[in-house]
C-alpha cells in the first residue's frame, strides 16, 4: 500500500491527499464532503524536521488573527491513558495512539486496560498529535502501526530521527496547517517539560504540546506529558497573547512515577498542579486525560476532581470517562 506524501511548492505550500484505500485502512472513509484534509504552512522562520513529510513552518510567532469562536462541530472521545480523538472544523486528531491490549513491555511499563476500542473503530484520522514516542504509554506498539497509515502526523524532532520521515518534527512555536473542506485548523508545537522544573532529561524527555486554532476553531491546548506549571504558564500567556483566549485545555496529569527516573518524581502534572493550570489558562473547559490503564500515573481521576472543587473550577472539567464515549464540546 502506498502511503501519502508531503508536496513541496515553491510558494512553500505543503500538502497531502488521503487517498480512498488509506482512508479505509485506517478504518474509515473520506469525510462527508468527500474531499481529504490537507495541510499547508506559511512563510517559514524555522522549519520542522522532516523528509519527504516535511511540513515548512510557518512564523515562529503562532497565528496572530481572529480569537476563537465557537465551531460548528467539537467532539472529543477519551479512548484510555493519553489517546484522545478531536473533532474540529471538519479535521479529526488523534492524540498519542496507544491501542494494544493489557500487557507488560521491555521498559518495565505495564498496560492494565484495555482501550475503548481498536484501530479497526477509530474511522478516519487525518493527523496525529504525538507528544513523544520514546515511552510505551504515549506510543505503544499498536500505535506505532497505526502512524504507518496516517496522512499527517506531528511530533518532536527526535521522534522524526527515531521514526522516520512519515512523522513531521516540529520545534517549540513553529506550526502548520491542516486544510479541510468546512476550514483551516493551525498547528502549533508548544514546549512541555517531562519532570520537574529545572531538570534536563535529554533525549528520553523531549515531549512536546501543541495548540489547534484558526478561524471558527476553538484555541485548545494539548499539554503533552508536560509537569510544569511555570512552562504551562509561559504557553498560556503566549497564546493569549498572540493567539486569543483558550477555549479548552487537554491536559495530561496522572503524576505519572517510575522508581528508575529522578527518585519517583513527578512526570506529569499532579493533580493539584494541573489544576493550577486549568486555574490560570482560564479554558472554558477541560478534558483530563492520562490517568487510567498504565502503571505509572500515581494519581486518579478522583484526585484530580478533588482538586478542582479545591480551586473552585470544578465546572470547567469535562466528565470523560475512557469509555470511546464522544462528548460534545461545542
């Protein structure tokens, strides 16, 4: 099977055309409109990683138009640990793909449930937000798969080395564009911190975040494995600044531990923390993800209610349960 590929035009256009037989071996068929996503970048200042699916950047500063409004459609399903779909402007998004069953892996990672459902029910995917791929619970085996099908799909730059050229790498406020039939969606990578402030985990924690906005598109922020709420404040007040207000915040908690990395530190927000950060980006909304089926996140989704209602914004946080449930957003 022959996979798409990133065209490059002189105009610095990229773009990408999911064909009917890719469409249908990632499980679904091409959009009511019957025309694929594609995706295009501006000018670029910097450019993401990338060989034949190279996407140039566009500006480092992230898209400075009009603030979001509310879309047409807004659906988000939880599928389990990390791995999320977003539906928005026409674009549909899988956030870290983990889809194997319970199991135990080489790097003492241990999956503990199943997901809501297999590759064979996710229907169509136009692109993959990937925050990294070095750790099980963020890109397991199934998942590795599954980017073999995938038109587009974003990440670190170090995840374009390891993965080959069929994953773009993108630098921290560079972005591209994903082009459907109802709209425009941007994509922004915004920097994450995988463990506490003020350490350097090298190559085994470059992780990244990234931002969906553009005309009709909700601003949402994606945290990625990030555990900083000083990094996760610094994006925020960039973003409102240059984008608008966010409008919803898909943030990773879980306060996911490993004994063998920085004494059981936290790698991923607590659930106190990423209350904060719900706290000070203000979102109208919040999806809590990365709290169930791994062994790892050593907090709860309880625990994370809980330090809501502290906060006093517990009405910001979505009930998403890893069911494969779509909730309605807009």
């Amino acid at each position: 099977m022959s996979r798409s590929t990133f065209l490059r035009a002189a105009s610095t256009t990229v773009a990408v055309a999911a064909s009917a037989t890719l469409l249908a071996a990632c499980g679904g068929e091409a959009n009511a409109d019957g025309d694929p996503a594609t995706t295009t970048a501006g000018t670029p200042s910097a450019s993401p990683t990338g060989g034949s699916a190279a996407a140039s950047a566009a500006s480092a500063t992230p898209n400075s138009g009009t603030p979001s409004a509310a879309a047409e459609a807004f659906t988000v399903t939880h599928i389990g640990g990390p791995t999320t779909i977003l539906e928005v402007a026409g674009a549909r998004f899988l956030i870290d793909p983990t889809f194997d069953q319970p199991k135990k892996y080489k790097s003492g990672l241990e999956k503990t449930q199943p997901p809501a459902f297999g590759t064979d029910g996710i229907g169509r995917i136009d692109a993959v937000l990937l925050s990294h791929d070095q750790h099980d619970d963020n890109l397991d085996d199934a998942g590795r798969e599954l980017l073999k099908k995938v038109p587009v799909v974003l990440s670190t730059p170090g995840a374009h080395k390891r993965l080959g050229d069929h994953v773009t790498g993108m630098a921290s406020w560079t972005s591209t564009e994903l082009r459907t039939p109802k709209g425009t969606v941007k994509v922004t990578a915004v920097p994450a911190l995988h463990g506490p402030d003020g350490v350097d985990r090298g190559e085994d924690g470059e992780v990244t975040g990234f931002v969906l906005s553009g005309q009709g598109v909700p601003t949402t922020y994606i945290s990625g494995d990030n555990a900083s709420v000083k990094v996760a404040k610094e994006v925020g007040d960039r973003v409102k600044r240059e984008i608008g207000p966010v409008d919803t915040a898909v943030v990773f908690a879980g306060a996911a531990r490993t004994p063998a990395i920085l004494d059981n530190a936290p790698l991923t927000l607590t659930s106190q923390n990423a209350a904060l950060v719900a706290k000070d980006l203000d979102p109208r909304k919040v999806v809590a993800v990365h709290t169930d089926s791994w062994n790892i996140y050593s907090e709860d989704m309880a625990s994370l209610v809980k330090a809501f209602q502290d906060q006093g914004i517990a009405g910001k946080l979505v009930d998403m349960r890893p069911d494969g449930t779509p909730a309605n957003l807009a």
